[in-house]
C-alpha cells in the first residue's frame, strides 16, 4: 500500500453561506432521487456551515482507498468475514466495500502491526484536507463537478472501478479516488461544527443521533456527495452499502 505524506496546515473547513446557496442552487435540480428535494437536501448542505479554520498536524495517507487485493490478504491472515464485494467477485484492483465502521478499524491495526506504523482511519479534517489540496479546491479536480474525472451516478459506469481509473481525478497531493467510486469511513461521530446547529435529518432519526461520518460519495450516488465538503453517514439502504474505507499514519519522516 502506498502512503502519502501530507504536510501540516490550517484547512479551511466546510462551507460558508454563498457556498452553501451554490451547492443548493446547482445541485438542488440534479438530485439523483426524486423522492428528495431542495428543502430536504439543503438541511443535508448546512452540515457544513460553517467554514472554520482546523490545524492539521502532518500525517501520510493511502493514495487509494483499501483494495479487494489488500483486503483479502487481511482475511487471510485473521480468518475474517468476507465482505460483499469479495464475495461476489469484483476485481482485485477495485475498493473493497461492503465495510463497517469497526472492520475498517481492524485493517487498520492489523495493516499497522505488519508495517511497524501506527494506523488509523482519517479523521473527518484530515479527510477533506487530503482531496481539498492546498488551493482549498470544491472537488477533489478542481472548482466544477466533472463526471470524466470520478465514479458518480453522473459518470455512467453502474459498478465500482479499479482505483487508479481516474488519474485526472486525483487531488493536488496525487490521492486518488476520493471523489465517487465507494464512500469511505472517516474516525468522526457527526457533529455540528462550531457555530452551527445539530441537524435532525433521516440519518439522525436512524441512529438516534449520532452516527460516523462518511465521504467521498460513490459510483451509486450523485455528484453532490463527492464535494470535499459534502459530510454524509451510512444510511440502511441498498444503494448506500457501498462503503470502503483508506488508512492514515504518521508521515515517515
């Protein structure tokens, strides 16, 4: 697994309010399900208002999400559950999904253990500085939504990808796969930012409160969700159990 080292920095987290209404104003009419609407969805948006500044110490970061490959050689090790997308077969190269919170979090110890590194999984900051980039960007290519550069309901593709497809896609660091493809876990419960207010959505309603954040969107999903803003959380539905997950460490130097 390859592991980028990103410097330390202060992130301009989330969103302020003219982000927010541009997010609204050109999402709110793209909505991949017509049963959602624009009332609806910007409760979902305020979850990142508003912008704050969060110091980012160094830390390194998978270039990929966590791969069916890489996963595999973790069950064979631990004798361990497989996951939906190994069980029906997908390719070696593509992400794993089908992944909890807490199967994510045993990757990542095990893949510690075996690398003599302290691992995790990102932390919700850490996560949105990684595909923002220093220039701070909307997506992780750029300012405008591209379905060319990522695996979103947009791009047309109906199923994972292999995690080096989309190379136009990466992040200004090189990271790769951080917009579409599979959603992926962050070490966050959901909170309000500071400044904001709790938002009581169909999430919250599930899991009575609090839930763990996920990012990045997915190839079943629109392009709303692979905004480096955009927080979202698993939710029991088939189309949102595409769920996979990268590690983070301390940088090698």
């Amino acid at each position: 697994m390859e592991l980028i080292d990103l410097p330390g920095a202060t992130l301009r987290m989330g969103s302020n309010a003219d982000e927010v209404h541009s997010c609204v104003r050109y999402w709110g009419a793209r909505l991949v399900d017509a049963a959602y609407n624009t009332d609806e969805f910007q409760r979902w948006i305020l979850k990142e208002f508003p912008k704050h500044p969060v110091k980012i110490s160094p830390f390194a970061i998978g270039r990929f999400p966590v791969t069916n490959r890489e996963y595999s050689r973790f069950l064979s090790e631990t004798m361990g559950l497989a996951p939906e997308s190994i069980k029906c077969g997908e390719p070696d190269d593509h992400p794993v999904w089908g992944i909890s919170f807490e199967e994510a979090l045993e990757y990542a110890a095990w893949f510690g253990n075996r690398a003599g590194l302290t691992c995790r999984l990102p932390t919700e900051a850490e996560w949105e500085y990684a595909a923002r980039g220093p220039s701070g960007r909307d997506y992780p290519f750029g300012t405008a939504f591209d379905p060319e550069r990522c695996n979103t309901f947009e791009s047309g593709v109906g199923r994972t990808t292999p995690v080096n497809q989309y190379p136009a896609g990466a992040s200004e660091f090189g990271i790769c796969d951080m917009a579409g493809n599979v959603e992926e876990w962050t070490m966050d419960l959901y909170a309000p930012y500071p400044g904001g207010v709790f938002i009581c959505d169909d999430l919250s309603e599930v899991w009575g409160g609090r839930y763990r954040i996920l990012r990045g969107g997915s190839f079943a999903r629109g392009g709303d969700l692979a905004r480096c803003a955009r927080r979202h959380g698993p939710f029991p539905s088939p189309v949102f159990r595409y769920t996979g997950f990268r590690i983070v460490a301390a940088p090698a130097s």
